[in-house]
C-alpha cells in the first residue's frame, strides 16, 4: 500500500513528467538496454553454476549477489564486475522509469498502478544489488546482508507479521503464476522487434524465452511456497532465497536431472534477458 500511496502522491503529475522526459532521452534507453544485459549476466552465472552442480562438476546454487562475487573473484574481476555494476545501476534507472514515466503505457488505474509499483520494487531490489557490486567494487562489502531469513525474521516481528509473510509468500506465487502465463501466452513477443529476423529464427527464440520464463516461475514458485510455509509455522528458518531453492530442487528424486533442466531454463532466461537488450522496443 505503501508504494501504491507513492504512485499516487502529492506531486505525482510532476514527476511523472519530468520522469518522461528523462525516459525519452537517448541515453535514458542505453542504459535501460545495459540493464536488460546486465541481469542477463547475473541468470546466466546462476544458471551455468546450478548446470555445473547438476552434472557434477563442481558448481554451486546461488543467488544474484553470489553471481556478483563469482565475477570479483574470476579473472578481470573488478573490471568485469565495474562494468556489471554500472549495467545494475542503468536497470534500476530504467525500473524507475518504468514506474514513474510509465514507459509501458500501463495507465493510472488500479490495475496500472500495481504494475508500476511492482516496476518500483523491482528497482529497489535491484538497487541492492547495485549497490553490493559497487561496495564489492571499492572493497567495502560486508557481506549480502541479512538474506532472505534475516529479512523474514524482521518481518517477522512486525504486528501481524507472520500474516505478512504469508501475504507476501502468495505474491510471489503470484507472480510466479504470471510468469507461467507469459510463457504459455508469448506474451513477450509484444515488445520484442523481431520483424528483421526469419520466421523460423523467430519460432526458435520464442520457444528459448518460453522455456526461460517458465523456468523462473517454476523458482519463484519455490520460494513462495517456502515463505508461506514460514509464516504459517513461524519459523524464518524456512523461508529460502534463490540459491536455497534451487538447492531444495536439486534435493528431490531424480534432482541432478530436475535441477539440470531448471539450471538449462535460468540460462535460457538470461538468453531472454540478452534478446530484450537487442531487441526491445524503449
């Protein structure tokens, strides 16, 4: 409600604006293009550790800021990781964007508003991330921080907190749901210029984005899961991050064979990630 409230603020008008503006300019979208590669980046480091784990082969399941630390600690790494940085920093600029200039013409009804608000959290999530890369950058991390049990633990003790946990376990199931929709839906296609390619290149992209979409559903819909069952038992012990549920896939029966094709997915994700720096309409 919080952020609905800043979507719809004293000085709204104004800002939504002056935000247009800003998105408009030419630089506004190369950043928003950086972005897109740069979150492909960090999905395509998740998804090939995750493959290298399925196949034995001495990989791991992490999260985003792990994906980060892998890059400072390989070859090149503060310089690949500055350049990542300044990427992370382009997509938070372009999430904003998204929400206060309205950039996907989403509108200001209430079906709009929550679109944009979720574009808003979205950059504050990826705000953090950022700003882990940059601190890892000039040598001041201290680590990711609280995860996502210290985060559940916090909320945790909050009035009705273990109602918000809940709440917020079924949003992200939520939005695991819209990302299965998407997929079976093609959805993406809407904003992806693909007119110069081949009709069968193009056949061949949307089916890598379908399968890369579903798949971060099928991860979202993980840690939903977990989270309410963390609520509902009130244990933050529960609740697992990215890393920790592709680990819980990787645990099931036949798990080498469902976190390979889960991996396989996160790295067709990025693939999509990459195709919406190319080839998105801004």
């Amino acid at each position: 409600m919080a952020t609905m409230d800043v979507m719809r603020g004293p000085g709204m008008e104004r800002l939504s604006r002056g935000a247009k503006d800003a998105a408009n300019h030419p630089w506004a979208k190369k950043l928003g293009r950086m972005g897109y590669a740069a979150k492909g980046c960090v999905y395509a480091i998740i998804g090939v550790l995750a493959l290298k784990l399925a196949a034995g082969e001495g990989g791991r399941a992490t999260d985003s800021h792990g994906a980060v630390a892998t890059v400072a600690h390989g070859p090149f790494g503060i310089a690949l990781l500055s350049l990542l940085a300044v990427g992370l920093v382009g997509y938070v600029i372009w999430r904003f964007a998204q929400a206060f200039a309205d950039t996907e013409d989403k509108g200001s009804d209430a079906k709009g508003l929550a679109a944009r608000a979720m574009y808003f959290i979205s950059g504050v999530i990826y705000g953090s991330l950022a700003l882990f890369a940059v601190k890892t950058v000039v040598g001041a991390s201290q680590g990711k921080g609280k995860g996502t049990q210290g985060w559940t633990a916090t909320l945790m003790e909050q009035p009705f907190g273990r109602v918000l946990v809940v709440l917020v376990g079924l949003g992200i199931i939520g939005f695991a749901l819209k990302q299965f929709h998407t997929a079976w839906k093609a959805k993406f296609r809407e904003k992806l210029s693909l007119t110069g390619l081949a009709a069968a290149h193009q056949h061949r992209i949307e089916r890598v984005c379908q399968f890369g979409i579903a798949a971060r559903g099928v991860v979202f819909t993980v840690i939903g899961g977990f989270l309410v069952l963390a609520g509902v038992d009130a244990n933050p012990g529960e609740a697992k991050g990215l890393g920790e549920a592709l680990a819980v896939v990787a645990r099931q029966p036949a798990g080498d064979v469902l976190l390979g094709v889960v991996a396989a997915g996160l790295v067709a994700y990025a693939a999509y990630l990459f195709l919406q720096a190319r080839y998105r309409q801004l």
